[in-house]
C-alpha cells in the first residue's frame, strides 16, 4: 500500500541525465562523510551522479569515511578527507555536516539529510547560505513531532513517551524542542533521555521497559538498526523519522523520503562541480514525507494500529 505526500516544489526534483562531462580529463575526488553505515546513501548517490554522466575511476573518484557511530571521531574523519584535497565533501546527517564545517571553509560541503540547517548554525541562510555549505535538509524536527500525534493515535492511554537523544548532535535540541510541543498540546509527558554514546543504549532501553513509559521517539542519527532492536526488546512501541527504522523492526516512521534526499543530494554535488557557488544555491527541504507502520511489530507488541493510520500509510509492512 503506499501513497505519497507532496511538501514542497523543488528546483532540483528532475534532474536530467547529461553525457559525461569530465573537463579537459579532469578526475573529480569527492569525500564522503557519514556518522553511521553509508547504506543505503551509498548506493542511491551513486547511481544519480551515475545517470547524471559521471563514471567511477573515469571522471569521479570518491573517498568514504565513516565514524561508525562513534561522534568523536568526525572530526579526524573531515580533517583526513580535506587533506586529501578533495573538490568537494558530502555530509551525511547534521553531525558530520558540522565535522566538515570545522574543516574547511574554502571546499564545497553538500548536505545531505542534515536536520535543521539554520538552528544548529550551519548556514545563516536557507534561501541563501553564503558560505561553502549547501544541500538538502530533512525537516525531522517537525516530523519527530508528528510522531508524538501519530503514537497517541495508535496508544490513546499514552501519557509519557521517552525521547533517546543523541547528544553529542546538535540536533537534539530542535528535536527535543518539537517533541515537547507536541506533548503538551496532547496531554503527553515528554522524557528526554540523553544519549552520550552507543554504549548507553542499553540500559537506558532496559530502565524504560516495564511500563516505565509507553512509548518512545529515537532521534535518527542515533543506529537505527540498534535502537529498533532494543525497542522491541523491551517491548517499547516506538517512532523515529527514518525510513529503516521501520525496516529495522521499529513501529512506524514519519520521515523524508531518503530515496529523494540523496538523489537530490547527487544532483547539488553535481551543478557544484559544473561550477555553481554552494552560497547562492538555497538549502532544499524534503520533497516528500512517508509515513510508514510496521504490522509485523505492533503484532509483537499485541497492538492493533487504528484504520484511521493504515489508510494514510504510503507503506504497511505486514
């Protein structure tokens, strides 16, 4: 079943595939920067610059590192790939879009799927960056907060959801700041709990089972294949907007389409290296949101999701 929401016009949403453009047998170098597993970002870029006429080991080469959950070490990881005089960086999640930040401000750094660009100070800007940042953001702290609607649907006896904040991400904080709202509009108690390392995990799960609360919100870039095992550990229902939380095991997702953030992630790389300044081209937002439920998972959990939700569902995985 899927059906899909449309949030805003892009100008970058058709790109059309070009012949290869290598300048005068120029090999473009491009790092790559991810907090977690580059899947499936990796793949999805990759076939746009693709289709867009670029050719590995031809005219495109590219450098991935990642930090593999491990936030500290971003910033080695940006640092590494600037001193390999990369043309441009692609920063996956807002904090190694930060990370390469810090390390350069002269190379061009392509967002892809950072959280709030403005309020966790990456850009001044989204209609005009003005810095060598630009990209495409997600919006996640408003879809964290439709999340908090869409559990009470589910669970209307809800009174007290945990929020599993990574806080080494700047992020968190619009994060927490939505999910708030969105408690108190619906009678709902939000308890924010802070994530300092994969580590802590665990036992923060453990302390939150046993109808300690009824549900909870994970922050995206926090593992999602770890925090929806957990979940469903300790019986929790739980949300987060990334798609593979879902595919993952968790309850349901209100996210970005990933499938669009990256591809039009690829193609901002693309008019960069053809020559546009990262300044004058605006931050995008996401074009479409999908909200995904998990049928396999709330059969685990003994739920019966509302007929209200199922029908608004772009995916019901059963």
């Amino acid at each position: 079943m899927r059906r899909r929401l449309l949030l805003t016009t892009s100008m970058f949403a058709a790109a059309t595939p070009v012949v290869a453009r290598a300048q005068g047998g120029k090999v473009f170098r491009i790092g790559v920067l991810v907090v977690g597993q580059p899947e499936p970002f990796r793949t999805i870029f990759r076939n746009t610059l693709k289709d867009l006429g670029y050719v590995e080991g031809t005219n495109i080469v590219f450098e991935f590192r990642s930090a593999e959950f491990v936030p500290a070490r971003l910033d080695a990881l940006a640092a590494e790939l600037v001193a390999l005089n990369v043309d441009a960086l692609v920063a996956v999640q807002t904090p190694a879009a930060l990370a390469a930040k810090k390390a350069t401000r002269t190379i061009p750094v392509v967002l892809a799927g950072v959280g709030d660009a403005v309020a966790t100070g990456l850009v001044t800007s989204l209609a005009r960056p003005e810095a060598n940042l630009t990209g495409v953001s997600t919006a996640t702290a408003e879809l964290a907060g439709k999340s908090v609607e869409l559990l009470k649907e589910i669970l209307p006896a809800a009174r007290r959801i945990a929020a599993i904040a990574n806080a080494p991400d700047p992020f968190h904080k619009p994060f927490l700041e939505q999910l708030e709202k969105a408690g108190s509009q619906g009678g709902v108690a939000i308890e924010r709990v802070m994530i300092e390392r994969e580590a802590d995990l665990e036992p923060a799960f453990a302390r939150l089972g046993g109808g300690a609360v009824d549900a909870v919100i994970v922050q995206p870039s926090l593992s999602v294949n770890l925090t929806a095992a957990l979940a469903l550990k300790h019986r929790l229902s739980s949300a987060s907007a990334s798609r593979r939380f879902t595919n993952a095991g968790g309850l349901l997702a209100y996210a970005a389409d990933i499938q669009h953030l990256y591809r039009d992630s690829a193609v901002y790389l693309d008019k960069i290296l053809r020559g546009a300044k990262p300044g004058d081209l605006p931050v995008q937002g996401p074009i479409q949101i999908e909200l995904v439920i998990n049928l396999r998972t709330a059969k685990v959990l003994g739920l019966t999701v509302p007929q209200s939700i199922l029908i608004r569902a772009d995916e019901v995985m059963e």
